[in-house]
C-alpha cells in the first residue's frame, strides 16, 4: 500500500491524483503544480497516446455549435448510408449505441441547443489565453503557432451558404474573410482547381504538433516533481477526506481529478455518476511530404462539404475525419482511412502519389450527448473532481478546462460560471 501523506498548513504539500493522461490530464496536472499541489498522475498508457495523439492539432474555437442539432439530425441518414461519408454506426453496435443515441436526439432541441452553443463559446473564448498562459510557464510558447484556418467549398452554388455562414460566426465575434478566385490560389496554391470559395479565419492557430505538445508538457510536469503511474485505475472510493485509487497497488490522495477521457464510464459508475458518455472513434492520416517539391498546405483546412480536415504538422500532414459511434471494443475499418484518402487527393492533388509514406491511426473521442464535458467537483464527495468529455474539442478546450477544475479544487471563483458544465446535469 502506498499513503500519500495527509498534509496540515506548515507541513507538506496536498495530494492530488489525475486520472488520465491527455492533454486535459497533462493541463490540470500542471495547473495543479502551479498551485502548490504534490500531483500523480495514472494512465494505462503512455502520456498523450491516447485521443490527444491523433487530432488535427487545430484549435477549432469556431465550432461553437454542438454536435446534436436539428440540421445534423435531418442529414444523419444520408451520411450514414453514404459510403463516402463522415458519418458511421457499425451495425454490431447499435444496440449498445441505442441509449445514448436517445439522449443525442433529446440533446438537439431548440432550448438545450442553445444552452449548449452558450456554454461552447464560453470555453472557446477562453480558449487560446488559456493555452498562451500555460505555454508561457512552461517556456513553450513556440508549441501554439497563430497558423489561420480555411474552410472551404467546391460547389460554387453554395456561396450564399458560405456568407450566411460567416455572418452567423461574426454575431459571436468570430472573424472570418471571404476568398475566391486569385485570392484563394494565393492563399493556398495547392488546392484543387474545383474549390470554388473558402472563408479564411486570421486569428485561428494550431499547435506544432499535438504528441510533442503532449511530451513537453509531461517532460516538465516530471522536472517539477510529478509523479507517473502507468498503471489502470480499476476502482476509486473517495472516503472521509481523502480518495483511495486501487491499480495492483492501493494509493490513497486528499484529492483526485478523473480526466479519463472515454475510458471513464467504469470508474463514474462506482462514484454514482450517470453521464451519457460515448466512445466516438476518430480515425487519421499522417503523410510524409518531405520529399515534394512544395509543400501541400500552408494551413489547416477543413471541407464544409466532405467534413474532414487536413493539417501540416511536424509530424506530417494530418488528415482527420470520420466520427463513428463504435465503441471501445471494436478493431478500426479499413474502409474509413481510405474514405480519408479520397478526400484529401480530391482537395490536394499533390497527395495523388502513392509512393507517399503514411500511417494510420483510430483513437476514441469522449463524446457527451449535449456536447458540453464535464467540469465539476462530485456532487457528495468534493474531494473528487472531473474534466472530460470534450468530443472534437479536447486540445482546444485543455488548459481552460485545467484552469476551471483546478479553480474548483482550490475553492476559488472560476473564470465564468462552470454550471453548464455540471456532472448532475443529467
């Protein structure tokens, strides 16, 4: 058995145990260093191996809008059946995805949309301040790269959708800029001649690369006295004022924090919490383009209407799409990364070179039904506290996330209301 030391006023530092280590574990970890607090962190894996090693590495904090609507519920069927399209429910799971696909539709209605599209802007208008604090304690700043962001369209027809569309973001001070024709070859020479408009957003940044995000902020987290325990958490009691979290072994902390991400549900069910948490798989690309004579992309870019994204990393260009209701459980499907290819030849025609060298990657998103994560402390056991459930916007959403729970813990005012984001919501 291993007893973290209870602390008093002049004697040690509080414990505390992060549960999950993505990039919204990797955060609060460190916010908690910052405050003062002696921190271990455990994951089952490697830190930032999880669902904060494949995304697009693009802080997307104009997606305010969740994901259940209903516009997404009246195209659904059709992206379904579409074996091109983003959207996929293998037929093996439906059964287990039935609950909460209930609680999807539930999600989409007028009053809890915009409850939700409030709450979103919230967190991403918090968003890249957050980021900018954390990297400037760290001496990082070079990870966030103010890179602007286009997303486009090849129907020419659906320009007045693409105004529309920026004059809906400008309501929530979001900028955006029209391009077509010369403009948008400058701005980005090697898409394809049938992208007919994009709109570019100026003040959009990406990271470097979101798994070297991930290890410098683990690199740092271990030189200022973390701890790492790559071990899985199979139970989680909080007790009297301390919580005992049993790997092989049994650790007991004055605090914990799960940031478990998808892999939670388990450890939420001991603790009495019920949230319509679901594994939303994401799958990716990542082409090695070192040896064209130019490079693909200058920007992330998005597709309005194949809904994927493209993004140049250090590690390569990122291709990121799909979202498939599939659980924990099942093995990836070939079908979805070449679904990939096809879009991203489509868009870039310099990627039409087999010769390319690429990897594949699947990983699981942690999607709750009303798109919002859980921020809060345990409704009857304040010494355990939660962060997670942050679908496509966990990079995004990391270090504001990490600044509220930790707010939380230290019983001082968040940045703004939290409640939206409550674990009894449901």
């Amino acid at each position: 058995m291993t007893q973290s030391a209870i602390h008093t006023p002049n004697d040690v530092q509080s414990t505390v145990a992060v549960i999950g280590a993505g990039v919204v574990g990797l955060c609060t970890a460190l916010e908690a260093q910052r405050h003062g607090y002696q921190v271990t962190l455990f994951d089952k894996g490697l830190p930032g191996k999880g669902a904060s090693f494949g995304n697009a590495g693009y802080l997307a904090t104009e997606l305010m809008d969740p994901l259940a609507t209903k516009k997404t519920l009246s195209s659904a069927p059709k992206m379904w059946i579409d074996p091109k399209g983003p959207l996929a429910l293998p037929w093996q799971y439906l059964p287990k995805a039935i609950p909460w696909l209930a609680r999807f539709v539930r999600s989409a209605s007028s009053s809890k949309v915009e409850a939700s599209r409030k709450a979103l802007y919230q967190l991403n208008q918090a968003a890249v301040p957050a980021w900018q604090r954390c990297l400037a304690d760290i001496g990082a700043q070079e990870h966030l790269v103010p890179s602007g962001y286009l997303l486009v369209w090849e129907s020419a027809s659906k320009l007045e959708e693409a105004k529309a569309h920026a004059a809906y973001l400008a309501q929530w001070e979001v900028e955006s800029v029209l391009l077509q024709g010369a403009q948008l070859r400058e701005k980005e020479p090697g898409l394809a001649e049938t992208v007919s408009h994009a709109l570019f957003f100026p003040n959009a940044c990406r990271v470097k690369d979101p798994y070297l995000l991930s290890k410098h902020l683990f690199a740092v987290f271990q030189a200022r006295g973390g701890c790492f325990e790559q071990a899985e958490v199979d139970k989680i009691h909080p007790q009297g004022n301390s919580v005992r979290v049993v790997t092989t072994d049994l650790h007991v902390f004055e605090h914990a924090i799960l940031c478990t991400g998808a892999w939670g549900k388990p450890l939420l069910k001991q603790v009495g919490i019920s949230v319509p948490l679901e594994a939303e798989r994401g799958y990716h690309l990542t082409i090695d383009t070192t040896d064209l004579k130019s490079k693909p992309l200058k920007h992330p870019i998005g597709s309005a209407e194949r809904k994927f994204v493209m993004s140049p990393l250090a590690s390569g260009l990122r291709v990121v799409g799909i979202t498939e209701i599939g659980g924990l459980r099942l093995p990836a499907f070939t079908h979805r990364f070449n679904v990939l290819r096809h879009h991203s030849r489509q868009l870039l025609p310099l990627l039409n070179n087999s010769a390319l060298p690429e990897s594949e990657w699947m990983g699981h998103r942690p999607t709750i039904a009303d798109s919002l994560p859980v921020i809060d402390r345990h409704p009857h056991h304040p010494q355990l506290l939660f962060a997670f459930g942050h679908h496509h916007l966990g990079l995004t959403q990391a270090a504001i996330s990490a600044e509220l729970v930790i707010s939380l813990l230290r019983k001082t005012e968040p940045e703004f209301d939290v409640a939206p984001y409550r674990a009894d919501r449901f």
